[in-house]
C-alpha cells in the first residue's frame, strides 16, 4: 500500500490482511496465500485489487481495547475510595463536582480509546494498493 510516492504497508505471501471489499462493510481477516499481477489469492480464492475498498489495520504496540476496559473499571472506584477518605475523615458523602468530573472523565476516555486499536487505510484518494514484483527476473 502507497500514500503518494511512499511505502506504508507491505504484504508478502504468508502475512495477514484485514481488508472491506466494494459492497460490503466487513472486515475480512485473511492469510495471504498467493500475489498474481492484480490480485492476492486468500482462503483459496484470488480477490482483485480493484474490490478492495479499505484495508484494516490493528494496532499491536499498545492495548487501547484493555486500556478502556481498565478506565471504565476505574471510574466508580475513583468514586468508592473518595467515600471512603469521606468517612475517615468525617464529611458528607456526596461526592464532589471535582470527583464526579474525573470519573466521567475516565468513563469517557474509556469508552473513546477503543476506538483507536484499528487505523483503517481507504482506497483510492489517498492511498493505493499496488503489486511490486519482488524478483526482477520476472520483468523479462
């Protein structure tokens, strides 16, 4: 896959793909099993480039999906453990405007940095999805 001049993404036989083909919403998650001249054979059937609108890619070097998880999880204990100090300490119960902003502010950022785990790539305007031969011996 190209942005303009510059390589993005490159995908040799054997390696994962996760592309939306034209007409359909999914992602599909395959094993590259073959590259011919304008198409990559994968699960046994060759897909041409031109069907493939979007690739998908997930990110790998930091969780967002548990990170979210984790600051969902966090909330109402950010909230437990101010009622807690609120007991020892001899005061109301009811949590402070200061405390309920940060743990909304936790369950939002939970909820949002899921949505971070996958980049997807559009086809057409931006990027390109082209097939470089690999062996200049098969130009001849």
């Amino acid at each position: 896959m190209k942005k303009g001049n510059l390589s993005k993404v490159r995908f040799l036989s054997g390696d994962p793909i996760a592309f939306i083909r034209y007409g359909s919403t999914d992602v599909e998650d395959y094993y590259i099993q073959g590259i011919g001249e304008d198409f990559i054979v994968v699960a046994g059937q060759p897909v041409p480039l031109k069907k493939i609108t979007c690739l998908v890619q997930t990110r790998k070097g930091f969780n967002f999906r548990s990170s979210g998880q984790a600051l969902i999880a966090a909330a109402p204990g950010y909230l437990i453990i101010g009622a807690i100090n609120s007991l020892f300490a001899g005061v109301s119960l009811v949590p402070s405007k200061t405390s309920l902003i940060v743990a909304g502010s936790f369950l939002t950022t939970g909820a949002i940095l899921p949505l971070f785990q996958t980049k997807k790539y559009p086809i057409g305007k931006k990027y390109r999805l082209l097939i470089v031969p690999a062996d200049p011996a098969l130009n001849k």
